[in-house]
C-alpha cells in the first residue's frame, strides 16, 4: 500500500499541494514550513528550558520563558489592533517586527556563546532579547492573521492551515534530529546550544521574509481610534455570548499551561534522563505533529473547530497525569516519550482550532478588535507557568501537573458552550 493511501505526506505530495494554491497560498504555506522548522530549533518548553536548566536557573525563571513566549505575543495586541485597524495595508507593520524578531534571536545566540561563565547576567540578558522578541511577534500576529483572512477564503482555511502545520512538523521533525546530534555531539557547552539557536534564527528569517512577500489586497478606509476607544468597546466585544465563551475556555487553557515547561525539566532534575534526551523529546514533539495535523484537519473540516477544541482539551490533560504516571512506576525515557506525544497532539489541535474559532465567530468589521481584544486578555493568563515554577519550587512537580489537567478538564466541560458551527 503507497505511503499516501495511508495518510503519510511525501515531498512529491507536498509540492502537489503547493502548486493547488495562488501565489499568496503558496508563500504563507512556505512560510509555516520555515517557522515550523525554527519552533523546532527553538523550542521554548525543551530546548529553551534545557539551555536555562544547564545555567542553573530556578523553576520560576524556567516558567517565566514560555509565560514570555505566550504572553509576550498576546499582550500588545489590544495596542496593535487600535494602530493596525485603520491601515490600509498590514503589510509594512508584520515585515517591521520581523526585522526586530531577527535582531533579538541573533542577541540570544552571543549571549549564549559568549556570556554562559557568568549565568545570572547571561539569563538576564537571555530572557530580556526573549521579551523583545515576543512583544515584536505581538505586533506581528494580529497583521499576520489580518493578512491570511484577506487573502485565504474562509472555506479554504482549515486546509491551509493544516497543510501548513503538516509538511511543517516533518520539517520541524528533522530538525529535532539535529538537535539530538548536537547535543550528543563532542560540542561543548553553551556552544551546542549557540548552534543550535543560530539554526533556528537562519529558518526564521527566511520564514518572515517570504511572509513579508505576500500581495495584501488593501483595506477600505477606517477611521483612525486610539487605544482609549479600544479598551472602551471590550465591553461591547464581550457582549457577544460566543466570544465570552471562547475567551473563559482559552483562559482556562492558559491556566492549563503552567505544566508544559516543566516537562523536560521534571525529566532531567528528577528523573534524572541524560541532556541528549532533550532531542529525542523535540523529535517526538514535531514528529507526532504531522500525523496528528491529518486527523486533526479531518475534523475540522467534518465536525468544526469547537469539536477540536475539546478533542485536544483531553490530550492536554492526560500529559501531566501521564508524566506523574511514568514518574512514580520508574519507566524508562522512552515511555516518557508519551508525554510529549500528548503534549504535540494537544497542541497541533489547538493551533487550528483556536485561528479557526476566533476568525470564523469575528464580524470581519470588528476582526482586529476581536483579535485584539482576545488576545490581549488571554495573554495576562499565559503567565501561570511563573505561578507554576514557584510552586514547584515550594511543593514538586506533583501538584503543578495535577492543577493543570484540572484546568484541562473544565476547559473541556465548558468547551460545550462553544459556537457549534465555528
């Protein structure tokens, strides 16, 4: 039986597929293959965290970089969305903090390889570039996302998105294969890791800068309002009965989050995996994503985006108690591996379900609002991961998973007031 008829992508496939797409398909497709590659480098909730676990930082500045990654990129947006609405083209906004984005991750890279002898000003330093580059990605997402409802049909957008996220995991994929040789490589440390960020700045950029070639069919013209005005009409956003009940399962997710990073680092400090382990968890992360994106496009396309929701609300609870699971029998590294199979599933059902929802339950007058508005709500809750350090730092690892699956399970529960039809 032909590796397609069982659902496995090929490269041939993947460049059928790409030519099924006008240019502007075409170049966001290409540019999710690049990011996807780059998230495999840089992996916040395994690399990242192995590269500040190695310094010696304490949990709470270990949750505080995915906090920063989440939260630094839904903060700003009730601010972009005020600025960004009344422009015409999104464009020029996105390519701007690209530039930035580039700058920051090419920061990271020398303070890694040249100021790893002194840990804590190189984790200061770390996390500052880690904060810059997340409020610029907070500037460029609400664009990026204006970008892709102006120029994928909405009838379109599960398929692009999942097309997206597939051939981008087995991208993502190999590049954990070469994170794993990196670090079991003779390359001393930081310098393996300075490698390694520097792969993952390479991929980046060329990711943004086909993005930033995209043709933007322009805006009518919209009043300019300010920030003031933006604040001010959240309440008549949140009177809308299908955002409020998107935004309470996102915040419960957000919740949810405080376990992710901790899951590699739960594996080296108290199960006591070797370091080269780290690649093996970015190999099973990417690796489970593009199987997972093919059942998950399925049904989007079948059932909507309010059943994957809850689908992947489930995954995303089982990883903690799984961990607890491989934790308290002594099982081996390689059953642990099921956490991060969890966590990837969980995570690739997310991606869609949520750009989805949010653009599918939006009035396309009020979608930066919308956006915004959401974003910058949910993202004061991506910071639960600091609230998880501490108390892993006072109590274990034990009750950090087990609060998270909670917030999981009633994420799933009130999934059921979702919008049917998103």
């Amino acid at each position: 039986m032909a590796r397609e008829e069982l659902g496995v992508p090929s490269a041939r496939r993947g460049i059928d597929l790409l030519r099924g797409w006008d240019r502007n398909g075409r170049l966001g497709i290409l540019n999710g293959w690049f990011v996807f590659t780059g998230d495999g480098f840089f992996n916040v909730t395994v690399v990242v965290a192995g590269f500040a676990s190695r310094l010696g930082a304490p949990n709470a500045v270990i949750g505080l970089l995915p906090a920063i990654a989440g939260g630094g990129w839904m903060l700003p947006q009730l601010i972009v969305a005020a600025r960004v609405r009344s422009l015409p083209l999104k464009l020029p906004v996105y390519r701007s903090a690209a530039l930035i984005r580039t700058l920051s991750y090419v920061s990271m890279i020398l303070v890694a390889a040249l100021l790893w002898q002194m840990p804590a000003l190189c984790l200061t330093l770390f996390v500052l570039a880690m904060l810059a580059n997340a409020l610029a990605s907070g500037v460029s997402g609400l664009p990026f996302l204006e970008v892709i409802s102006k120029t994928v049909p909405t009838e379109k957008r599960s398929r692009f998105f999942g097309t997206r996220n597939l051939y981008g995991g087995l991208l993502a994929f190999g590049a954990g294969l070469l994170v794993r040789w990196i670090l079991g490589s003779g390359l001393a440390f930081p310098y393996n890791y300075a490698l390694i960020f520097a792969l993952a700045t390479l991929a980046y950029s060329v990711g943004y800068g086909l993005f930033g070639r995209l043709t933007e069919p322009p805006d009518p013209p919209l009043p300019a309002e300010g920030v003031r005005a933006e604040v001010r009409a959240i309440p008549e956003t949140l009177r809308d009965p299908h955002f409020r009940a998107f935004l309470s399962v996102r915040l419960l997710l957000a919740g949810a989050s405080m376990a992710e990073p901790f899951y590699a680092v739960y594996a080296l400090r108290e199960l006591h995996f070797p370091a080269a382990t780290l690649g093996i968890f970015v190999m099973t992360l990417t690796g489970a994503a593009p199987l997972s994106n093919v059942v998950w496009q399925r049904v989007a396309e079948r059932k909507g985006s309010r059943r994957i929701i809850r689908y992947a609300s489930v995954f995303a609870g089982l990883a903690p108690l799984y961990a607890l699971l491989v934790g308290a029998l002594g099982w081996t590294s390689w059953a642990y591996l099921g956490v991060f199979v969890l966590s990837s599933v969980a995570a690739q059902g997310f991606n869609l379900g949520h750009t989805n929802h949010l653009l599918n339950i939006a009035p396309a007058h009020a979608r930066s609002r919308y956006i915004g508005t959401l974003n910058t709500l949910v993202g004061t809750a991506l910071f639960a991961p600091v609230l998880g350090g501490l108390l892993a730092d006072a109590a274990g690892y034990t009750p950090v998973f087990g609060l998270s699956a909670a917030f999981c399970a009633a994420a799933w529960w009130r999934c059921g007031k979702l919008h049917r039809d998103a």
